[in-house]
C-alpha cells in the first residue's frame, strides 16, 4: 500500500510514510491559510503525485506539487514561497520570514511577494488563557452617541490614518465596483430584432434564395463601457494618497477590461499590465521595480505632454474617461501645462481631477499649476478618504454632469 491509501485512512503504514502524509497536510493547511483554496481533494491528489516522483529530488517534488495543489496562475507566488519556507525547515522559515518582515531591519532588500502572507500563516495561533477567577460584574456602558468603527474609517484622511487602518482602508477598496455607462461604438453585430436593416447580410442570405430577399437582415449598434484612464502622481507630497489609490486602481484593473494606469512623478510609467495581476502584493512588487521615481520630483506639464504625445492615440478612443490624480504642485511651475492639461480634456470625453488638497474647506488654487489646469477639467473633485471614493464610483456610475469650472 502506499501513502496515498494512508492519508484516505484505509490501511496503516509504517512510520515514515505517516510523517509524509502529515507534512502534506500541513502544507495544505499553510496554503489555505495564505489565500490558495486547497482542500482534501488536493491533499489525496498531492500524495499519489508524490507516488509517481522522486522524492528526493527537490524540483521533481516541486513541480509535482503545484501541478496538483494550485489551480491559478496568480497563486504561483504564494506556492513558492510557502514551498520554500515549509519544506526547508519550518521552524527557520519563520523565524527568517519574521525577520525580513520586521520594521526597520538593517537588511536593505525587500522580502520577495507573498512573503508577509506566508509569515502571517505560518505564525502559531495564539490563543488566549482562560481566566482564572470569573471577571466581575462591569457597569454598563452607554452606546448611544458612539459612532461605529466602519463609519469613523470612511472619514478618516488617508494621511492620518495607522498602519492598521490603512490595511483595513484597503480591504474597503477592493469591494468597491466601478460600473461606467456603456457608450455605443462604431460596430454592430446581428439583431433580429435591431432597429437598423443589414443591408450587406440581406444580400447575402439573397443569394441563398436565388436572388430573392425574403427576409431582412437587422443589425444593433454595439454598446461598451468607455475605456478608464488613471494618471497618478506619485511624487513626495502625494506618496502616502498614491499608495492607498494603488489598491483602487489594482481593484478596478481586475473587475473590469480597458483599464489603462499610468504613474508619474518626474517621468511618465505605464504600469497596466504589472496591475493585471490578481495577486495584490505581487502587482505591487512588480510595480516597484519599474518605477524609479517613487516619493521624488513632480513635472506635471511634462509627464501629461508625454502622455499625448505616446498614448493618447492608443488609449483614449470611444470616450474615455480620465482621472488625475494629483495636488497640482509641479516642480516646473505652470511652464507647458495649460496646453497639456487642454489637449488631454480635447482628447477624451470627461477628465475628471482628484485633488486631496479640496480637504480642506478654505482650499484656494493659489498655486500656478493648479491655477493652470483648472479651466480645462471637466471636474474637481477630493480624494482623500473612503467616503470620496465612494462619491467618486458614484459619480462615474451616473450620467455625467454639466462641466463645473473653478474660477482661475
């Protein structure tokens, strides 16, 4: 008999093939805990895998493995790094997962993805000691001008916000849905019941017929959301807003096609393809390799300039809706940026500006980049908490209003 029957419970084997059944166990269980969906079918289909391999050869073991156990291309990552940890030594795979995850580490290099997820499953589940002597009676406590944890956090200003509430703020973005109007576009597909004659399918179903039309072809025009476009500042003064707004765009990338997001601080990053990923922590990992810019410079009127000159063509076709991201502080002043920000708003159907700095109730555009690009956005609007997000997805879900321009 072989492992395999052991792990389904049907015959007892010896010793070391019990240690082996249990190892698999407990690496689907590690799994299971870090986010990949591995269930008893899994375990059994891992342990008649092990059966037909090597064990002693390491990749064999490897590719065996994952070939049974991960059924998605996203969850690769987190294979390879619980395989890494778990089958090495479990013991020192945690104690250097922990290390490398630890604030302030003199390690200069970044854990690889999925790193902090595999540490997180495999730290021990503590469990809390039962009290010794019964607690006493507490007084009551008065709830009713309490405000609830969800709400304070949709309020709270990204920038004020721990690292605690960041993480759950961003557990809060990715249940966001961004539906956007569909919009007709320049194709049609058959409709039997459309309101425009084919006349091009009527003639060819004549000459099945012998030349006779018996019946009239009818087409429909096609109708697709508009194509989104992001533009996000990533420069000192909008780092921390730029790395909460990541988990939005990453979100809206995933939910919906025709999603185009480019990174900008003192050059222009198109990052669309590194936020495909289903994996959040790896679309981040290889967003950070390509943008060498992060937390520097702003050269708004250069990075927009760029931008229509590279991929306007490409990406804002059937009307697109922009968002720019941005507080408006460019290192340049206001040199080129009036007639970038006006060739961009020609270019698609709504540019729409996210400003943290409309925060505060005395905002004022003062400064010549904002005082620049504001005659030519469609709208001005915050982002700077939960609560303007939602207002935002709101906002792009209905019918566009009625331009609203600042007085410069």
């Amino acid at each position: 008999m072989n492992d395999f029957a052991a792990m389904a419970g049907l015959v007892s084997v010896p010793e070391p093939g019990r240690a082996l059944a249990a190892n698999v166990l407990a690496f689907g269980r590690l799994l299971r805990r870090a986010g990949v969906p591995v269930g008893p079918a899994e375990g059994l289909a891992a342990m008649a895998a092990l059966a037909l391999v090597d064990i002693g050869d390491r990749r064999q073991v490897h590719a065996a493995l994952r070939g049974v156990m991960v059924h998605r291309r996203e969850h690769f990552e987190v294979f390879d790094q619980a395989f890494l940890l778990f089958w090495r030594d479990p013991e020192g795979g945690r104690n250097a997962a922990a290390m490398a995850l630890m604030e302030g580490a003199k390690d200069p290099a970044k854990p690889p993805p999925a790193s902090r997820r595999i540490a997180e499953a495999l730290a021990p589940q503590q469990r809390p000691n039962p009290p010794a002597e019964p607690p006493e009676e507490r007084p009551p406590v008065e709830m009713t001008m309490t405000v609830s944890e969800r709400e304070r956090l949709q309020a709270m200003d990204f920038e004020a916000m721990s690292a605690a509430e960041i993480a759950a703020a961003k557990a809060e973005i990715r249940k966001l849905v961004l539906p956007l109007d569909a919009r007709p576009t320049r194709r049609f597909r058959p409709d039997p019941q459309g309101p425009s004659i084919d006349l091009r399918a009527t003639i060819r179903a004549s000459l099945r017929q012998g030349g006779e039309m018996l019946t009239l072809e009818r087409r429909r025009r096609v109708e697709r959301p508009p194509p989104l476009v992001a533009l996000c500042d990533i420069s000192g003064s909008m780092a921390r807003y730029a790395q909460v707004l990541l988990h939005f765009l990453h979100a809206v990338t995933n939910e919906r096609d025709r999603v185009h997001s480019f990174l900008f601080g003192t050059r222009l990053t198109n990052v669309t393809r590194q936020l495909r990923a289903r994996d959040a922590e790896v679309a981040f990992e290889m967003v950070s390799h390509i943008v060498p810019d992060w937390s520097g410079g702003t050269r708004i009127g250069e990075s927009l300039e760029l931008f229509n000159r590279q991929w306007s063509r490409r990406v804002l076709g059937q009307g697109a809706v922009v968002l720019l991201i941005t507080d408006g502080l460019d290192r340049e002043g206001a040199k080129g940026l009036a007639e970038a920000t006006d060739r961009l708003r020609r270019s698609c159907r709504r540019l729409i500006w996210l400003n943290p700095l409309l925060r505060f109730s005395g905002f004022e555009p003062r400064s010549q980049g904002i005082r620049a690009m504001l005659p030519h956005v469609d709208e001005f609007r915050p982002v700077h908490n939960l609560a303007s997000l939602r207002e935002l997805v709101a906002t792009l879900s209905g019918a566009p209003p009625q331009p609203r321009r600042m007085a410069a």
